[in-house]
C-alpha cells in the first residue's frame, strides 16, 4: 500500500474531480449529439466517461474498504489491549516486587525502569542530569 493516498480528504477530492470530469463529459456528449457530432469522437467521449466513472466506483470502494479496515484494526487493538491489561499490570507487580526484593532506592528503582524501558546509560544520566558513572553504579 506504499503508493495509497494517505489522507482521506485527498481521496474524496480525486473523487470529487472524477465526478466534474465524468459531469462536463456527459454535458459535452450532450451538446456534441445535439449538433450531430461524428460517431468516433462521441464514442471516444463515451470512453472518457466510463473510464471516469469506473474511477470514481474504484476509488469509492477503496476508500469504503479502508474505512471498514480501520474500524476492525481499533476493534482488535481494543481487543489485544483488554486480554492484555491483566498481563501487564502483572509485570508491573513483578518488577515492583523485585525491586523491592534488591532493596533498591528510589533513584535506583527510577534508573531501573529507565533502563526496562530501553533507554541507555547516557540517555538516562541526560534525563537525570547526572554523569553516566553514576548511573553505572
């Protein structure tokens, strides 16, 4: 999907424009048959509005099935986030305990969770304002 348009008010523009272009070709065809415009160039003009038209069913049901996809994945991240909380707030416990266990002060117990959470030495010294060695020990 790499080459979708991301934005959905961009999606309904480009339908918005299928559906002038398919509009000023039938009011064309219209004119061109009234003044007994030649065959082919009325068939062309047919072309033209079908192929517009065609456009514009593509890009609606695109934008239908986006919608529709969307709306599942919210379902199923609520879902994964509710059979999840329980697991989570376990860990959450076992960490808890465990630092409890180690003893650790609150400073350590902070620089632990930084360090849980992915965050590097230097990082964490950064954010504590404090030089790296003391994060290390």
């Amino acid at each position: 999907m790499s080459d979708d348009i991301r934005e959905p008010h961009a999606r309904l523009v480009i339908i918005a424009l299928f559906a002038l272009i398919a509009a000023l070709i039938t009011w064309d065809l219209a004119i061109d048959y009234g003044e007994g415009a030649d065959w082919r160039h009325v068939a062309v003009e047919l072309l033209i509005l079908v192929v517009a038209a065609s456009g514009i069913a593509y890009l609606w049901r695109r934008f239908d099935r986006t919608r529709i996809d969307l709306a599942d994945a919210r379902e199923q991240a609520a879902q994964w986030q509710e059979q999840n909380r329980e697991i989570i707030q376990g860990l959450g416990s076992a960490i808890e305990t465990q630092f409890r266990q180690w003893k650790l002060t609150p400073a350590e117990t902070d620089i632990g969770l930084l360090l849980l959470k992915g965050l590097s030495h230097n990082e964490i010294a950064a954010l504590r304002e404090t030089s790296e060695r003391t994060i290390r020990e």
